[in-house]
C-alpha cells in the first residue's frame, strides 16, 4: 500500500509541475495511468475472495470502501465478469492498447451476447486492438457493436422498436412564461429532425462570434414551424393572431400568451406586445367583467397586397440588412398609424426586438433609404 501511495504522490508533483508545452501530453499518461490501475482492479475482481475476506458483497466493499457509486460498482463488477470470457481484450487493456472507457462500452454492447459469441468478438478484438489503437477510439467500439447486432439481429430490432415506442416531446412550461423542451427519439427520427434544422439553420459559426450552434438550430425549429403555419408558398412568416380584450369596467393593457400548456397563461412585457402589434391579425372582444358582449371582425394591420409589397421592396431585414424575407416581420414604424407600406419595413425577429426595447425610429429618405436613429446616433439602411 505505501509503494500504491507513492506512486499517486509522483503522479501529483509530476502534473503539478509540468510546464504548458507538456500538459496535454501530461493528461494523456496519467489517463493511460487511470487505465492500467482499473485493469489491474478489474483482475483482482475476477480472482476473486474479496467479498470472501470482508464479509461483505463485492459492490459494498466497492461502494463503501473505495467511495464508488452504486452505478459505477455494477459496471466495474459486470466488466470484471466480462473479461474473464475474453483473454485477448484483457490483454489488450494491460498493453494499453484499449482504455477503459472502450472496455465499458464494449461491455456494455455485449451485455446480451451469448458468452459463445463473446469469445468468437474477443477473437476480432485481439485482431484489431492494436491496430485500430492510434485510429478514433470509437472505431473498435463501432465494430464490436456491428459484431454483436450481427450475433442477435432480433435484439437489434427489439432495441429500435423500443426506441420508436418511447419516442417524444415534451414541453414544460415555467412560471415565467418560458419553457423547457426535451425529449428523446428513435435514430432516424433524431436524424430526419437534425437534417432538417441543419438544411434551414444558418452556416456554424466559431463560437466567439457570440452564436452557438444550439441557437441556431432553435432559431431554425422556430423558423420551420412558422413555415408551416404560414403555409408552404406564404413566403414570410405567419401574423401572429391577437385577441385584443377590452373590459368596459377596466381596461387593461397588459398581454398574455393563449398556450395549450398546463399552467398560468405567461404574461408577455409590453416590447413584446408592442413587437406582436405591428404585424398582426387582430380580434376585438368586448368584455362586461366576465361576461363577452360581443366579438368583432378580425382585421390585419398591414393588409396582405400592402405586406407583399412591403416584402417585394425590402427583400430582407433593413436593420442586420442579413436576414431574408422568410424570417422577418413587417415593422410599423409608427404604432397605430398608416397602413400603407411606406408606413412599414422588414425586421427580423431579433432586430424587430432590438428596435422595439431600445426604441430607434425610422424614417424614409429618398431613393428608398431608411434612417434609424437613436440618442443622437443614426446609421442608413440603403434599398436592396
């Protein structure tokens, strides 16, 4: 135990004082380290008598004694079981052509294959272990995987089947009006959808640029849905649909969102009902307290010839000038009056957002230009 302890304490002064130029090279070894020390457990384990001299099940000696999780005390005790059946990957894991993480995963892969059929992949495992040990370590991962669904292709099947029966989506709603999603699904649905938001969302960007590629993929799911609603040749985004509800008692000029979720319905901030507003399908409904005392005609802020031609001058977003058509509103630029559409121009749904809380105007110049200005400051926004 004291050579086990001095051992550890190099190990520490070594990664301490490692210069920068040696550190990666410092990670890998103490990890091969890791590797060969849990190969050295995993024999002990399959030896056997532990559990004998304490008294105790091996995976509570494990858990108490060595502070390791139930979890991690199964997968230790199932790996030892495993490689007692296949000598060449034992091997391959004391050389140090296989790490540990590669044991688990191929253990776990194994985990319904005949002991039979574990000894035919062990063969093929001490076949490409060490040629496969400088390639991705998923390599002899994957193949261990095609050897197993190849041994019982009716699990396989079973496995997808699973998948495709568990399958979904689940949207939580929170108290502030935003909501969690997740889900989970079979491997060709999780590929159709990733295609999808891939073939929509914008080229990956390096992460400093301030976007990630998990945004971009939520602003192209928010993008295909709202194709969707918006119909396949509708071209812009769909109008939201506002019900404005007027109480003869007390009016009221906050907002809340009509969602099919469980809970309170979220009440949105007045830059988001200012933004809604300005490109919307409008629904008067006149209230007595709780009584309706009569419902109006829905009624567009821009009608639908006005937005095509607001669409067919602008093109794309007049503030990023980046965004195209598809994905921006129509922006009244002074709430509640005109309807024409030199009373309206394009903005995506970010810029729409910035222009609304941080309140710049925007005035038309000639030849089609439009001024934004704020504080003092301006920029021109010139005419695709």
């Amino acid at each position: 135990m004291f050579d086990i302890e001095n051992a550890i304490q190099r190990a520490r002064d070594v990664a301490s004082t490692a210069p920068l130029a040696e550190r990666a090279e410092t990670v890998a070894a103490l990890l091969r380290g890791a590797d060969a020390l849990l190969a050295e457990v995993a024999a002990l384990i399959r030896r056997g008598g532990v559990d004998a001299v304490a008294g105790r099940p091996l995976e509570h000696v494990l858990r108490h004694d060595a502070r390791v999780t139930a979890w991690d005390a199964s997968a230790l005790k199932q790996a030892a079981d495993t490689l007692q059946h296949m000598p060449s990957l034992t091997d391959a894991l004391q050389d140090g052509y296989v790490s540990w993480s590669q044991v688990r995963a191929i253990v776990s892969a194994l985990r319904s294959v005949p002991v039979a059929e574990r000894a035919r992949i062990d063969g093929i495992v001490g076949e490409q272990a060490k040629r496969l040990a400088e390639a991705d370590p998923e390599r002899l991962v994957e193949l261990v995987e095609d050897e197993a669904a190849r041994s019982r292709p009716d699990l396989a099947v079973g496995r997808e089947d699973r998948a495709i029966r568990s399958s979904f989506l689940a949207i939580q709603g929170c108290l502030d009006g935003t909501a969690t999603i997740y889900g989970q699904g079979d491997a060709v649905s999780i590929a159709t959808i990733v295609d999808a938001l891939d073939a929509v969302a914008d080229d990956p960007v390096h992460p400093d640029a301030g976007v990630t590629r998990a945004q971009q993929r939520y602003d192209a799911l928010v993008h295909l849905c709202e194709a969707t609603l918006a119909g396949e040749s509708a071209g812009s985004r769909p109008r939201p649909r506002v019900l404005a509800t007027i109480d003869v008692r007390d009016a009221d000029d906050g907002a809340r969102i009509l969602w099919s979720l469980a809970g309170r319905r979220p009440r949105v901030s007045c830059v988001t009902r200012d933004e809604l507003l300005c490109d919307a399908t409008i629904v008067p409904v006149l209230f007595d307290g709780r009584e309706v005392l009569g419902v109006g005609d829905q009624s567009n802020v821009f009608s639908d010839k006005v937005r095509t031609a607001i669409v067919a001058r602008d093109q794309r977003c007049r503030f990023c000038s980046r965004a195209a058509a598809s994905w921006c509103d129509v922006h009244h630029l002074v709430p509640g009056k005109g309807n024409a559409a030199r009373d309206g121009c394009l903005l995506c749904r970010r810029c729409h957002r910035t222009v609304h809380r941080a309140k710049w105007t925007a005035t038309w110049q000639d030849g089609g230009a439009l001024k934004f200005e704020r504080r003092g400051k301006h920029f021109i926004s010139l005419p695709p």
